[in-house]
C-alpha cells in the first residue's frame, strides 16, 4: 500500500490535472459567492410601484396619498378615478399594488364613523406586498390616531388627555439582530455557506468515486478498516485545509463586502466549521462509494442542493414539516450548522447557547462514521477474497 504522503501527493496530483475538481474546488466557490452576493447587493425593497383609485377627491384621502408616497418603500406611479383603469397597469404588472380610497372616505373618518380602504395585492412577490401592506397600515394607523385627537380637541379635551385617548395603546417595536428587517441580510449568509457546502460535496465526491474506479481504493476489498480510513484521511487533508481556509475568507472579507453580522469569536467559528467539514466529508465518502462515474455523482448533487438546503430548516420550521422530514433533515449536517451559525455570527449567542448544534453535529460525525464502516464491510463481503493490507 501507498504511504500517506504518497496518497497526499496523488491527490494534489488529481486535483490539478483534473479540471472539473480544480473548477469546482478552487473557483467556484469565490465567483458563485460573489455572483449570488451581487443579487442581494440592494438588500432593501424600496420604491414599489403602486396605483391609488381615489373614489372620495377630499382632502384627507388627498393627504392619505401623500403620506403613502413619502414612505420609503413605496411610490405611488399613478392616480386612477376608477378600479378599472387601475387594473389594467397592475395585470401587467407595472404596479404590484391597487389602493382604493371609497366614497364618504372623509366624512366617516372625519365623523369616527369608520371607513374601509381596500388593498390590491400582487402576492407572488411576498416581499413586496408584504412591504406595502405595512406601509399603508402605518399610514392609516396615523392618519386614525390624528383624526380621534382633533376630534377629542374639538370636544374641548385638554391636548393631552386627547393624546393618551387617541392611541391608549403605543406600540415600541425594537428590531434586533436583523436590524435592517431585510430578507437578503438573513438569507444570505447561510447562501454563502451553501455554496462552500456544495462546492465541497461535488468536488471531493468526484475525488472519492475516482479513487473508487480507478485509484488504490479499486481493490478495497484487499483493506482493512485502518488501512482504509488511511487512505481517505489522505485525500481528506487538502479539502480540509482548503475548505477551512474559505471559511476563514468569506468570514473576513466576503461578509464585511456585503455588510453582513458576523459576531462572535474567529476561533470558535472555524472550530465548529472544521467539525461541520469533517461531518459533510463522512458522509460524502459514504454516499459517493455507491457511484460508479464522476458525472453521475455531479448530475445528483447538483441537482440536490435547494432540496437540501429547503429542508434543513433555515427557510421553513423544520416543527412544519411532515414527520418522515423532519427526521430526514435532522439527519443533514446543514441543519444544526446554520442554527449554530445564526446564532453566533446573527444573534451573538455564547457557546454555552449552541451546545446542542454542537453536540447534533458530533453525533452526526459519529454516526457517519459508523454507516462508513457498515458500508465498507458491506464492500468486502461482497467481493473477492484477498489478501489483506496493513
């Protein structure tokens, strides 16, 4: 058998001469980081265009509609006088919203009758109405509250006494660790992270199924265990080191490019990163030894990745999945490292906070490793007899 530095040398061998590792390994994960970054570079949804039907022409609703279109997120493109007209620029999808302002708007309000407004939404962009569905409820809630505090004034109440009745109860809401309350700030990060993952599942899979074909683990029945794990702790060592090293990058440089959190200590960090690679290399060994061609291996791991990172629990509860889900996510080494890495690098948590994503992650690397050898067995009983090698 080969010696470990002679195993490490073949695979810097292998990793150069074949360009689809060398790809995937060494350039893909810089340009993909920096191509997925440049889509959420403009993290804020801002200026959305909408249409306002105005059926009442008073001053209020006129006021309404100014307040609506100094918000910062939305900008009002046109006036329309009826719903008709308004939905022609909508169904094209020039505006993603239609605010109705009714006949009588003013004297009902005016009046603390009570008026209805009606809102048009385009809810196949979730981010968007969700933005101007705050907006315009911010508005109103204070166009509400300055209506019953005239009203109250009017009736000779003291102004504030007036005040207090108006609006009894003032909410305060403190946004804390997503302080922007964007989408592309909690996203992604853990995108980032998805791309070194997958990067780092193609190009050392492609790696082991070669060595399966056509390297010394062609005859792998004529190994032990020991001499086995030797074999591929030798190919690990590059990927390793490599992977560590991103990490220690997009930590440093690629999030502060993109003005991302990142709290919590470096070391602890690639500490727990370097367990997460180790974990994601097992179980790469132990799936990419049922492939019997690089492509194949590249085909399906390609294809898995929004699959994998769906259901490992970052973009949906995993609590809101199907049972047989939720087993199978917890199975994911993605799964307790973004939890990990929200909360650190997010959240600013300690590592006392996260001594379960630890452990889930050590438990996971020690189930890989028992699987590896259950397979490895499974290998030899099913090939030939030969001698084995120390």
């Amino acid at each position: 058998m080969k010696t470990w530095f002679s195993i490490l040398k073949s695979e810097l061998s292998l990793i150069i001469e074949d360009k689809s590792i060398l790809l995937t390994c060494l350039v893909a994960p810089i340009l993909y980081a920096f191509f997925i970054g440049s889509i959420y570079s403009e993290k804020n949804v801002s200026q959305i265009p909408i249409a306002v039907v105005d059926f009442d022409h008073s001053n209020l609703s006129r006021k309404v509609s100014q307040l609506i279109n100094t918000s910062e997120k939305i900008s009002i493109e046109a006036h329309y006088s009826s719903l008709e007209d308004a939905m022609f620029p909508f169904n094209n999808l020039e505006v993603q919203g239609i605010l109705i302002l009714p006949k009588g708007f003013q004297k009902k309000t005016m009046n603390l009758d009570g008026s209805h407004l009606e809102i048009i939404l385009n809810n196949t962009k979730f981010l968007t109405s969700n933005e101007i569905n705050k907006s315009v409820q911010q508005v109103i809630l204070t166009v509400a509250g300055g209506v019953r505090m005239q009203y109250f004034i009017s009736n000779n109440i003291p102004v504030e006494l007036a005040q207090q009745k108006a609006q009894p109860i003032m909410p305060v809401v403190k946004s804390i660790y997503n302080t922007t309350n964007n989408y592309g700030d909690y996203l992604l990060p853990i995108l980032l992270i998805l791309i070194l993952q997958q990067t780092l599942i193609i190009g050392f899979g492609q790696s082991v199924v070669h060595e399966f074909k056509h390297g010394v683990l062609k005859t792998v029945e004529a190994y032990d265990f020991y001499a086995f794990i030797k074999v591929l702790s030798a190919k690990s060592f590059y990927y390793i080191a490599l992977y560590i090293a991103y990490f220690f990058v997009f930590y440093k440089l690629i999030f502060p490019h993109f003005s991302l959190s990142f709290n919590g200590s470096i070391l602890l960090h690639l500490l727990l990163s370097t367990l997460f690679v180790s974990v994601v290399i097992i179980y790469t060994i132990l799936f990419a030894s049922f492939f019997k061609t690089t492509i194949g291996w590249t085909e399906v791991m390609a294809f898995s990745t929004y699959p994998l990172f769906l259901v490992s629990g970052y973009s949906w509860p995993i609590e809101a999945m199907p049972l047989g889900l939720q087993m199978f996510a917890n199975l994911l080494p993605s799964t307790p490292y973004f939890n990990i890495f929200n909360a650190l690098a997010t959240e600013g948590a300690k590592l006392e906070n996260i001594t379960n994503g630890f452990f889930h992650l050590l438990l996971l690397f020690l189930i890989g490793y028992l699987l590896l050898y259950v397979r490895f067995r499974f290998i030899k009983m099913k090939s030939p007899k030969k001698a084995v090698v120390n």
